[in-house]
C-alpha cells in the first residue's frame, strides 16, 4: 500500500529541512566522538580505574557502544522512513537522542554500576543517532532538486563529519568544568531540535507499506553486531598476547557474525520486501560510490584516536603540557582538521552540482593521501605548522570526496527507495569507522609490540628501577601504555607499583613521572607504528578515489528528481 503525501508549497521549505537535519546530524556526530577527550572525567566522576584490568571491557563500550548501535541500525531504520515516512522516524530519533542525554546526564550510579548505566544509555543514544543518519538525507534529497542536492548534502555530509572532531574540543572544555555537562550539553539542542523538527518538517515522499523483513532485520543485526564486538575486543589483551585475534570467543563472534551476513544475503534474495536491497548495486553509481565510502571511512575512522594518542602521548608532554591537560589541548590543536572540512565540503557539493561528482570525490582522496603520507614523513616532535597543514589537507581532501559522493549516491537510486539507500550508506560509513579502531589499533600494537618492551626496560633500569619490576612491566601489552595516553594519564605512574615508586631516589622519580620521560621512551617505537598506520590510510584512500572514478555519469532522473531505474533493478516500491 503506498500512501501520497500533500506537498508543502512553502518556497523556503528546503533550507528548513536543511538547518533541522544538519542540526540533528551535528549532534549526534559530536556525541560519537564527545567521549574520546572526556574519559578520564567520567571514569573520575564515577569512581573507577579504567585501567585496571577488569574495567578494560567498560572503556571500549563506552567508547565504541554509541558507533556500533548506530552501525548496526541505520539501515532497519531507513527501511523503516520508506515504509511509514522518514520525517516520522526522524523526528522520533530526535526525541529518542534527547531522553538518552537526559539520563546519561542524570547517571545515578557509581563503580561497575555506573559504567553499565553509562553504557546502556550510550546505546539509547546511539538508537536515536540512527534514526536521525539513517533518514537526513533522504529528507534533504526529497526536498532539494537535483541540481541542488550536492550544495545540501555536502554541508549535512560535512556537519556529520566535522562533528566528530567537534566533539574533541567540546568534549575536553565541558570534562575541565563538570563530566555530566559532557552529555548535558545535549539536552537544550534536542529538545529544540525535536520541537522545531515536529512544527516544520512535512513528509515530501510517498510510504510504501510491505511486510517487515523480520529474518532479515535479526539476521543482520545479530550478525553485524557480533562481527563488530568480536573486532572491538580483538585489540584487547589475550592471555600473554598483545591482541585477542587468537582467542576463541574472538574468533566465534567473527566467524559466527560473517556466517550470519552470508545468510542474511542469502535470505534478502528470497524476500518481497528485503531489509536490504540488493538490487540497488547494479546501479554503478550506488556500487562505486558506497564502496568509496567503506574505503574513505576506514582510512579516516581510526585518525582521531591516532592522532589523539600522538598529540597526548608525546607531542604536548614533550611542549610542556601536563598530562592533565593534553586532553583539551589535543582537542584544540586538530581544529585544522576540522577547518578543512568546512572549508571544502559546502564548496565542493556546489561545484558537483555543476561539473559532476567524479572529479571533486576522486581529487579529493588524492589530496587526503597526499596528507596521510605528509604525516608519516613528520618526526615524532614535530614542528606545528607542518603538522597543521597536513591536518588541514587531509579535511579538504575528506571535505571535497563526502559531499560529491553523498550526492552522487542519492541521485542515482529511485526516489521511493532514498530511505534505504541512505541507511546502507551510512551503515557502510558508520561500520568502517568501528573496523578501522580494530584495524589501526592492531596495527599500531603490532608495531610497538616488536620494540617498546626492550626500549621500556632498558629505559626503566637506566633510572633504578630493579631489573624484575621493570622486566614486569616491558612485558605488558602496549595496549595499557596506548589507553594511559588516549586517557591522559601519566603513564609511568600509572604502570610503576607505587611502593616501586614511592621507594626510589626522589631525582630518580621526578624523572620517571616527569614531562618528558615517557614521551622520549617510546618515540622511535611510535614513529614506526604511525608509518605504518598512515601509510594503510594512504592506501586506503587511493583506492577510494579509484573507485570514485568508476561511478560513471550522471544517472537520468524521472520526475520526482529519482534515478531512473537500470534494467533488471526494481521498478516498484515492494520488489
């Protein structure tokens, strides 16, 4: 049954949709990556070592709950804007994100209790989050024409972008006044945002009632959750490993996950209404373009914490900073990053609108390589201008790829069907992100697992520390070393036993804890794991532009600004 909505005659509409949904999608990208500089507020906030081996597992949900959530539903959720209108799932993900910010403000616990509260509200978040990425932009494509859809999406394609990095300054100025305004600071924006999004937005497309594709929807998300949490503790320490991609329940969760998406697609090819459709990739455009997405998204999805880790490790200690304070001075020093992208991204959906994606996406991938290998050719201490330019190069070149390739994906699918286009897109963009943290994690552990422990012992002894608590501590995973900086920490007195501490020569100690010890230490074993880490994103993001290139052109639109349907691709909203 397909039901036809009145269309709205307001000539203003468009930029109404555009605020709203550039809004809704701004916050909930600054609340996927708010944390990442907040931690160590939070974990104080609620009385609990995030470091201490058993509370491993709470750092990574919190961290990684919100991104996987969101990954996981975005494309059930475009499937349901389709079915029963994207304005209505939209505006409900809008209340839904403002209800998990009020309670995870209001988080009454403290101890395990509270991370659990902490995690389980995360996941209200980032249900919410998913409703609003999986139905924006096809709002944004139901009431732009073609010729100004590029201009549109870019800027909400840059807004869910720039947000992430956002996120990084804001998270690291409210951690320094109060935790709970981490997630306050949401609340006032959502309740506006759902206020406004009730009044104004109206329903442009029309609903196409079918059957709820039930198998599929368990099936997939079973599947895609598991394979995610299997990745998401595969960077933890197994035993005497420095990762767990050799541990059995490791294993089971992503050989059982990958099982369970081969099923999936094996289901969706017998269904009238699939959860996912298929048919959508023969359409050149909508194969090339998400697949760049993927690419894109996994060469920059692992950047902030890279980049974090670098600037609060090594970088600010080593310029004075306490450690104390590297968070929010971390946060402060990516803001090229984010200049480039609101440089680059409104500026180059324009420029589509007229010339075409393929230039603007596949330049824009050849600039962000460039950058990524810029970086590995910094020495560790690096001088900031330089450093500042190549952050600067790697947002133009991720600014100028988002929102020609955004637009270029949702011209080129029927307009009955943008509801689910954009939620595949997103999941493509919002999975990468959490294979990426698995991806650049393992490789930068990897690195500082072949040299860190012989530099770290060698180093510790040079200072009095005896030979068997220094052989105890080069022995530990560099994941410990890696979250002690992530979270700010002082990472030598949070590795050395305080009685070990507390018993050495005072000039001896004030070394060890000081400005400049640890970041010295594990510089030369960092630059290795950067090189490498870098370099894959570099790799990553050539191949993105490759396939940008091969997305062909412009596709013919019917008269609701749709792309015409390929031969052998559905021509009706149920198949």
């Amino acid at each position: 049954m397909t039901d036809r909505p009145v269309r709205r005659h307001d000539p203003n509409y468009k930029w109404v949709a555009l605020s709203n949904t550039t809004l809704g999608v701004l916050m909930s990208a600054i609340d996927g990556s708010i944390v990442i500089i907040s931690l160590p507020a939070i974990f104080d906030g609620i009385h609990l070592d995030p470091l201490d081996p058993g509370n491993v597992s709470y750092l990574l949900w919190i961290l990684m709950g919100y991104l996987l959530v969101t990954a996981v539903l975005v494309v059930a959720f475009g499937r349901l804007g389709d079915m029963f209108g994207r304005v209505r799932m939209y505006n409900a993900g809008f209340v839904i994100f403002t209800v998990g910010s009020v309670m995870l403000a209001a988080t009454p616990f403290r101890g395990p209790a509270g991370a659990l509260w902490l995690i389980g509200m995360r996941l209200v978040q980032g249900v919410g989050g998913a409703f609003l990425f999986a139905n924006s932009q096809a709002i944004l494509t139901d009431a732009f024409p073609p010729g100004q859809r590029g201009l549109a999406l870019g800027i909400n394609g840059v807004a869910a972008i720039a947000g992430q990095f956002i996120g990084l300054v804001v998270g690291g100025i409210l951690a320094a006044i109060n935790w709970r305004l981490v997630f306050f600071v949401s609340v006032p924006v959502g309740v506006v945002g759902t206020i406004w999004a009730y009044l104004r937005l109206e329903e442009l497309s029309s609903t196409s009632r079918a059957p709820i594709d039930w198998r599929g929807n368990l099936t997939f998300a079973i599947g895609l959750t598991a394979l995610l949490v299997g990745v998401t503790y595969g960077i933890q320490p197994y035993g005497t490993q420095s990762m767990g991609w050799t541990n059995p329940f490791v294993i089971a969760l992503i050989g059982g996950g990958c099982l369970l998406l081969v099923a999936f697609l094996l289901f969706e090819r017998r269904v009238a209404a699939p959860l996912l459709r298929l048919d959508l990739f023969r359409i050149r455009a909508f194969a090339a373009g998400n697949l760049a997405t993927l690419l894109a998204a996994i060469g920059r999805g692992g950047l902030n914490f890279m980049l974090v880790i670098w600037l609060q490790g090594i970088w600010l200690p080593l310029h004075g900073y306490s450690f104390a304070d590297t968070p929010l001075w971390a946060g402060i020093y990516m803001l090229p990053l984010t200049c480039g992208f609101l440089i680059s991204g409104p500026l180059s959906g324009f420029l589509s609108d007229r010339f075409g994606a393929r230039p603007f996406a596949t330049g824009g991938m050849v600039v962000a390589a460039a950058a990524f290998l810029a970086l590995t050719r910094l020495p560790v201490d690096f001088p900031y201008p330089l450093f500042a330019l190549a952050l600067i190069g790697i947002g133009i070149g991720n600014g100028m790829f988002n929102s020609p390739n955004n637009a270029a994906i949702m011209n080129s699918v029927p307009a009955h069907q943008r509801g689910v286009a954009a939620g595949m897109r997103a999941t493509f963009q919002n999975s990468a992100t959490v294979l990426s943290i698995g991806v650049f994690f393992s490789l930068m552990i990897a690195g500082l697992s072949a040299t860190l422990p012989v530099t770290l012992f060698g180093g510790l002894v040079a200072h009095d520390v005896p030979a068997s608590v220094a052989r105890q501590i080069a022995a530990l995973p560099p994941t410990a070393s890696l979250f002690g900086a992530l979270l700010g920490y002082n990472p030598v007195a949070t590795l050395l036993p305080a009685q070990v501490l507390h018993g050495l020569p005072a000039a001896q100690a004030a070394i060890l804890t000081g400005k400049t010890f640890f970041p010295a230490l594990i510089s030369g074993p960092f630059q290795h794991g950067l090189t490498v880490v870098f370099g894959a994103a570099a790799g990553m993001a050539l191949v993105a532009g490759a396939a940008s290139w091969l997305r062909g052109g412009r596709p013919a639109t019917d008269e609701q600004g749709g792309a015409v349907v390929p031969a052998g691709a559905p021509t009706s909203p149920g198949g």
